[in-house]
C-alpha cells in the first residue's frame, strides 16, 4: 500500500511504452558488448527522470548514478566528480574508474585538460562487464565532462557501457555548450536521442486514474489537463495540492504551507544552496542542531520535497520545485542566505567557483570578485576554456571600483583569450575593444598595439572589411614609431604578421610575402617563436597558391610539427587551419582530409573551437567537392546553425548549402543561399569569400537558362581573380563560362575566355587546377565538329578530375565524353560513359546531372532502335534550312549566328543521322515531313 505522501506520484509509466522498449533493446545490445549514449530529450517536468529510472530498474545491469547542477558549467569535471562517487559505490571492477575521473575532476598533477580527458575516455572504454552510466540534467554540465563522454562515445560500440543522459531541450540556446556536444555526437552517429513528448488527453486521464486509483469526471480531467499543458510534473503535483492551484509553482508553495516552520526553513536554506546541498554544509548555514535539521530532511523526504542522493547529499525531487521555493523568498532574505552559504562554503573548503557565485548573489562583489578571478584563472591552467569564459565574466560583473586600470585591461585581455578560443567572437571583438582603449588611456600604446593584432582577426571574422582592418594595424605601427626595445619589436612582428595574413586572405600575394619576410626576420631577431610560427602558417598557404607546392607543402609540415613539438597550442590549431582549408581550394583533397581531421581533432582537444569550427565548415565543402554529399549537407546546416556568428563560417555554410541545391535542381533554395554569401563577400571585398560564391550564381544561371547573366557572373569572378593574379579560385569559372559562351551561340566569345583564363592558370602553374583548361578545351572541340580531338582532352580532363576526386567536374566530364562518343558514332561506348555519368549522380543525389544523363541516354536509345536521331531545336532548325539548299553563310545570317556554329551544327547533324553529305540531310528533313 503507497504512503499518503507517496499518493499524488504515478506508480506507472504513461505513454512511454515505445521510448522505454527502444532503450530496453540498446541496454541489452550493452550487455552484449555493444554499448552506446542515448539522450533522453524534453523540456522540464516532461518526465525525463522517470522514464530513466525505469529503464535502469528494468535493464537489470549495474547503475552508477550523476547529475549536474545549476551552475556547474563553471566547474570543471563536476559531472564527473558525481561519477566517480556513483561507480566507486559499486565497487568490483566498475570502482577502477572512479580515479581516473576525479583526476580530470581535480586537475590532478598540474597535467593538461587533454591529457587528463584522454585518460579518463580510456578507462571507460577499457570496461569489460557490463554498466549502465545514468546521468541527468547534461543541459547544466560543465563542458570537460562532456569532453570526456564525447571521446568515449566514439569507441562504446565496442564496450558493454550504456550512457543514458538526460537534458532539457529547451535549454539549447546557440552557443551552448550542450547544443554543440550534441549536434557532433548525433553528426557523427556516436549517439542517439529519444524525445519525450507531452501527454495528450488519453494520457493524462490514464495518469489520473493510476494516481487516484478512480476514473476521473471528464470535465476534471479536461480542466487538469488544460492546467497541466500535459506535462506529468504538474499533473502530479497540481492533483496533489489542495484547492484548485493554477500553475506548477502555486501547487509547490501550497504544499509548502503545510510543512511545520522548521521544515520550511530548511527548505528555504537549501534552495538557496542549489538543486543538490551537502548535508554539512546546510547545518551550518541554518545553525539549527544536527537533530533538527535531520529531522526536518525527513519531512520534506516524506512529502517528497527532496530525495536523498548520497550518505551526505539530498536532492530537490525536481529543479522546478527547487526554482518555486527559491523564487517565494524574499529577496532581502534570499541575499542574507546566500551570504551565509558563501561564507560557511569558505570555511568548508568549498570550491572558488562556488563561493564566488554564492557572493555575487548575495552582492558581495569584493569577495566574488577574488573568488571567480582565482578560480578562472585555475580553469585557464587546466585548458577549461568554457569554464574560465563563464568565470572572468563574473569577475568583470562584480569588479571593484577601486581596481588599477592595469589590472582591468589585463582581466578584460584574459577574458578575450577564452571568448575566442570558444568562439564567442562577438564578445570577444567588444572586449578587445574596451582593453584597446583602456591601454590607450593609461598611456601604453605598446600594449595597445599587441592587441591588435587579435582584434583584427575578431572584426575580420564579423566581415569587417579589408580598408578598415589594414588601416588599423597601420596606425598600430604608427604609433609604435621609432621604438626598438622588446615589447614594442615583439609587437611590430605580430602586426606585420597580422598584415601578412589580411593579404592572403585576399590572394594579394606579393604584399603578404612582403610583410611575412618582414615579420619573420623581426620574429627571428627578437626570439619571438610563436610570431614566427603564425608568420610561417600564412606564408605556406601563400606559397601553394603561388605555385611554390614543394616549399609550401615543406613549410606548412615543418610549422605544424614545430608547434606541436613546443605545445603551442593556438599556433598550432591555427596551422592546420590554414594548411587545411588551403589544400581544399586546391583541389588536393586527400592531403586536405588528413590535414583538417588531425587538426579538428587537436582543436577539439585543446580547446580551440574557432578553428574548429570553420574547419568542420571546411571538412563539408570538401564532402560537396568529392560528391560525399549526405554528409556535406547536415555538416554544413550544422554549421549555418551553430557556428553562424562569424561570418566566414556562415558565408562558407551557404557556399556548400547553395552548390547542393544546385546539384539538386532546387534553384530557389540555391538562390537563397547564395544571394547572401554574396553580399556579404561583398561586404569583405575577399577573392576567397567572395569568388566561390559567383561560380555558384553563374553555375545557376547557366542551368536555369539565363546564358548572358551565368557570362556576366563568370566575368566577375575573372575580374576579382585577375586584379591578385589569383589562379586556384578562377579555375572552376573556366569550364562554366565556356559552357556559358557556347549557350550563348559565341564560339568566339568562348574561345578568347579561355585563352584569358589559361593565361593566369599558367602563370600559377596549380597542379589542381590545371585539369579544367583540358575539359574547356575539349568542349570548343567538341562545339566544332572536332570529336577526335575533343575525345583526348576531355579524356585527360576526367582522368585527372577523378584522380583528384572531383565529384562536380568529373561526373560533367563523363557526360561531355558521352557526347563525344554519340556524336563520334560510338554509341556502345556514349552508353557506358553515360550510364556511369548517372550511377556516380545517383549515389550522390545529383539530380540535375541524372536528368542530363538520362536525356542523353533515351537519345542514345533511340536512334539504336529506331534510326531516328533526336535534334536540338537549334540543329532541326539548321537541318531545315540545309533542306532548302542555304549555304552556312545563309544559314548564319538567316539565325543570326556565326558560320562557324552553323558549320558545328551541321557536323553534329552528319554525326546524329549517320551522315556523310548536306544531300543526305536534305532527303532525312523531306522524308520525316513527309
């Protein structure tokens, strides 16, 4: 028989039947040997814990139990610090990793946040019995926790752990650290996620009917539901409290008034601690006798106010009763409280993100000042970058009047360092800017030079354009004069350095090698290794796109080991950066993929999320490049998403978002993409920002008819190319805008764009983009009638572009081969090459080139079986008036075209008739009028 504090708890699980047998399924694969991560997902009260702790119960493996807690994103390794206490409780073989989590906990040994993570992904996936690891509320979960289960996750399909995690999806606002841990754990299929939707109507009267034993009237159930929002907390909780309560928390604070006084002091107390308190520490913020305080814990255990977590540890049942008791205080009284938490914290030995945060809300902001800057500090040392972010941010919040100017532009500079490396580039431009001034202020424009740098590259990454940012870092060394002692020559090197990099970015590749050298020497001079490390990751790029690949592939792994070698972290994160996203552009694919995983892998460990981000961004345009296209497109709208922020991350997103949807025929999605990249390429006025995005509005206006603008398009990128005599960013222009020209009946046209496009390419001399000058050309010969000719260089052009893996370009290239086979009379070979054209479209779901290939393949067909050949208007039109015995020079005038079209038209009639002679053509028009 239930207890009457026990009777307003369902005793049954509603309408969770399926959601409860999938994750029975996945504990029993677990058992096996084949564990995993399930997330539980809903808002609050939707019954998260509930339906977690049936599948325990029903798993029948051993549990070890955690949770995160408000405010524990500030303390790094606090879920697992709960682990480590749930899985030593067990003992046996599971009780082995309870040290390696509290070292990643503690920061043991003054070791690396990497390292200690690496060790404790080790030990989980090490577990050889079966385990099931039940964590809730991940939604509060410091980010190196998450680290750890993310590295693990990778490898639990071969290890008999089950992690079920629950989080409020409410609570995945953009930028937090949940939503990015997620959308990569689901990205990468290293997890699955079962959402908890609220109880219809039915539902919520079968959970009436098993709380109150009695079907209930269905106007009181309409009116609880309506009251409920179908959410099983409230239900409960509203059919528990007395009268007719409208909302969650007037039932909670209803039921409250019940308790005797004692008991509502002690709640009020523990609220104010947070959703799980310490025994200890709420006896001595009470004051009350160890006797009383148990004795009031077990009444509010009774009425089910709180849950005992551990031997010392109560929890609230709920967050939300935990939030409608701590929000009835009043708010004197709650400030008093939290000072006495602080202070009783203090002398526990409590941790100084806990302490601080217990000070600022009592506004005690001297004391929670000290607290956050000593704790910030200690996560930066660990590499806790979200952590640290969170908690110079508090310190900034509470900082005292009377603070030295020195002191504020150093906390602000602090601050900004852990913004960038979580990619809050927002926040840390507007704190850059705030130390900026104050250095200036106070006088010390040496300091206020070695900022900008950094500064540069925030408003760089929000799409300032290139005047403002090269005229900032040259009033920086302006203002630096004629001085020569170290601070302001190391300062020189990083400007020159930045300078070096603003020019790459916009191909201007002589002003980047000449600031670079400048920079590197002074780097050199002055024994500025990390300087010369971030010289020398620009100057590869620079040296692969001019055409120097050796020296720069040399440069580039040489840069790369060096900083590894000297764990120069952000140096380091930045090189495969720049060396990955370059061998994208490139067309070296391979070298890309291996440069851009390593590297998202070691921003992932140390934190570099900047970097990571727009390599992750980076890693799908190559996915769109080598027709890996269902990975490209959720990586990129991942991206679009989550890593928007920045500009040259959203531009990149809807580059690759615009070139799928043109792949696929939806050119209105197309055009919604990329009229914005463009103008906000526009806005950057950069060939790497900018060009990619006019190929893909002249390669959709080439393929929705529009030949005159896909030309203007092509010529605008020719024109942005030519001013940097850039090559690798041209190259794919080249076959579109022939193709544009061809459309457009001017071979002529065509002709010379090619010539002035082989020019720049030469000059370069880029092993990757060379390929196109060979398929451009085997077009024009195809155009005029030179199918032997054309067969060779278009047989080039596809060899290469599948060597390189070019999925766009090669998979034409086999179309324009197909074409040259048909009209060359081979329609056996046209066939094959088509019907290999669309297989290789399919699999990537390239629609527009299937319905090409299909084209191609039912004309192929019919004049096989048939003998009928299947015209262009443009060529019956031809055929017609080579009927009717006009010369080319007639025709041509008569059409308004060339001689020279007419005459391509005429061989391609000859090739689809099986012709030799114009009489032959005349007899074929007669014959099919007649």
């Amino acid at each position: 028989m239930r207890s009457k504090s026990e009777a307003h708890l369902c005793p049954v699980l509603i309408g969770r039947d399926d959601l409860l047998a999938h994750a029975l399924r996945r504990s029993e694969d677990a058992a096996r040997g084949a564990g995993g991560v399930l997330l539980l997902a809903g808002e609050a009260g939707i019954g998260k814990t509930r339906l977690l702790t049936e599948i325990v119960e029903r798993a029948g493996l051993p549990v070890a139990h955690a949770a995160a807690f408000p405010r524990d994103a500030e303390v790094a390794g606090g879920l697992l610090l709960g682990l480590a206490s749930g899985v030593g409780r067990l003992g046996g073989p599971a009780a082995a990793l309870a040290g390696p989590l509290r070292q990643v906990a503690a920061g043991e040994g003054d070791r690396q946040r990497r390292l200690l993570v690496r060790d404790a992904a080790d030990a989980l996936a090490a577990v050889d019995r079966p385990l099931v690891l039940a964590l809730e509320d991940l939604h509060w979960a410091d980010e190196m926790s998450l680290d750890v289960l993310d590295r693990a996750a990778r490898r639990l399909r071969e290890v008999p752990i089950l992690v079920v995690g629950t989080y409020r999806s409410d609570e995945l606002y953009p930028r937090s650290v949940l939503r990015t841990w997620r959308s990569r754990l689901l990205a990468q299929r290293a997890g699955e996620e079962l959402r908890l939707r609220r109880l219809d109507r039915p539902s919520t009267a079968a959970m009436v009917a098993a709380i109150t034993g009695a079907m209930a009237p269905d106007v009181s159930v309409g009116a609880l539901f309506t009251r409920s929002d179908g959410i099983p907390l409230h239900v409960e909780e509203l059919l528990a409290a007395p009268g007719v309560p409208e909302t969650l928390a007037d039932a909670v604070l209803t039921r409250a008034h019940e308790l005797p006084e004692p008991a509502v002091a002690v709640a009020a107390a523990a609220s104010v601690i947070g959703r799980s308190f310490d025994v200890d520490l709420l006896t001595a913020v009470t004051g009350t006798p160890p006797d009383e305080v148990d004795t009031a814990l077990r009444e509010l255990r009774d009425r089910f106010f709180v849950t005992p977590a551990s031997e010392t540890t109560f929890d609230f049942r709920h967050a939300l009763i935990r939030d409608a008791l701590y929000a009835d205080l009043a708010p004197h009284r709650r400030r008093r409280l939290h000072a006495q938490v602080a202070d009783a914290a203090l002398a526990g030995g409590f941790g100084d993100a806990f302490v601080s945060d217990q000070y600022e809300r009592a506004q005690r902001p001297r004391p929670a000042f000290a607290h956050a800057l000593a704790a910030a500090r200690h996560a930066t040392a660990i590499s806790a970058h979200a952590e640290a972010a969170a908690l110079y941010q508090r310190a900034l919040r509470t900082i005292p009047d009377d603070l030295p100017g020195r002191d504020r532009a150093d906390l602000l500079t602090a601050l900004s360092i852990e913004l960038v490396a979580v990619d809050d580039v927002p926040a840390a431009e507007a704190m850059l800017t705030r130390a900026h001034a104050l250095w200036l202020e106070l006088g010390e424009p040496v300091a206020a030079a070695a900022l900008s740098p950094s500064l540069v590259t925030a408003r760089h990454r929000l799409g300032t354009g290139l005047g403002h940012r090269t005229a900032l870092l040259r009033a920086e060394l302006d203002r630096l004069g004629e001085r020569t002692d170290r601070p302001a020559e190391e300062a020189r090197a990083r400007i020159l350095t930045s300078l070096s990099a603003v020019y790459m970015f916009d191909r201007r590749l002589d002003e980047s090698l000449t600031y670079g050298s400048r920079a590197r020497e002074l780097a050199l001079a002055v024994g500025d290794d990390n300087s010369r490390w971030c010289v020398d990751a620009t100057i590869a790029p620079v040296l692969l796109f001019a055409g120097r690949m050796d020296e720069g592939w040399r440069l580039a792994d040489a840069t790369i080991a060096d900083t590894l070698a000297a764990g120069a972290e952000p140096e380091a994160s930045r090189a495969y950066q720049m060396v990955g996203s370059s061998a994208a552009v490139l067309v070296e694919y391979d070298a890309a993929l291996r440069y851009l995983d390593e590297g998202i892998a070691y921003a992932d460990r140390t934190e570099q999320f900047g970097d990571r981000n727009y390599m992750v961004s980076m890693r799908a345009r190559v996915q769109w490049a080598t027709g890996a296209w269902d990975e490209a497109r959720p990586n990129a709208e991942h991206a679009l998403a989550d890593f928007s922020d920045t500009v040259l991350n959203r531009i990149l997103a809807q580059q690759i978002l615009g070139f799928l949807a043109i792949g696929r025929g939806h050119w209105a999605a197309a055009a919604g993409y990329l009229e914005p990249a463009y103008a906000l390429g526009t806005e950057l006025r950069e060939v790497q920002r900018l060009s990619p995005t006019i190929w893909g509005l002249a390669e959709l206006a080439l393929h929705t008819g529009r030949h005159a603008d896909a030309v203007d398009r092509c010529q605008e990128g020719y024109a942005g190319s030519a001013e940097v005599a850039d090559a690798a960013y041209l190259a794919p222009f080249v076959v579109t805008g022939v193709r544009a020209y061809l459309a457009s009946d001017d071979a002529t046209g065509a002709r010379s764009w090619l010539d002035r496009c082989a020019a720049l390419l030469r000059l370069r001399n880029i092993p990757g983009t060379l390929p196109a000058l060979d398929h451009a050309q085997g077009l024009l010969h195809l155009h005029e009638g030179q199918t032997g000719k054309a067969r060779e260089a278009l047989d080039r052009a596809g060899a290469e572009w599948d060597r390189r893996q070019q999925f766009w370009e090669g998979t034409q290239a086999l179309l324009d081969r197909a074409r040259c086979a048909y009209r060359s009379r081979r329609p056996v070979d046209a066939a094959a090459l088509a019907s290999d054209a669309r297989g290789r479209a399919s699999a990537a779901g390239a629609s527009i080139v299937v319905r090409a290939a299909d084209e191609l393949l039912a004309e192929i067909g019919t004049r096989s079986s048939s003998g009928v050949p299947g015209l262009t208007p443009r060529e019956a039109e031809v055929a017609r008036h080579v009927a009717e015995g006009a010369t080319n020079r007639e025709i041509a005038e008569s059409l308004t075209i060339s001689p020279k079209t007419v005459a391509a038209h005429v061989e391609h009639i000859l090739a689809k008739l099986q012709a030799s002679r114009r009489t032959q053509i005349a007899s074929w028009v007669r014959s099919h009028a007649e």
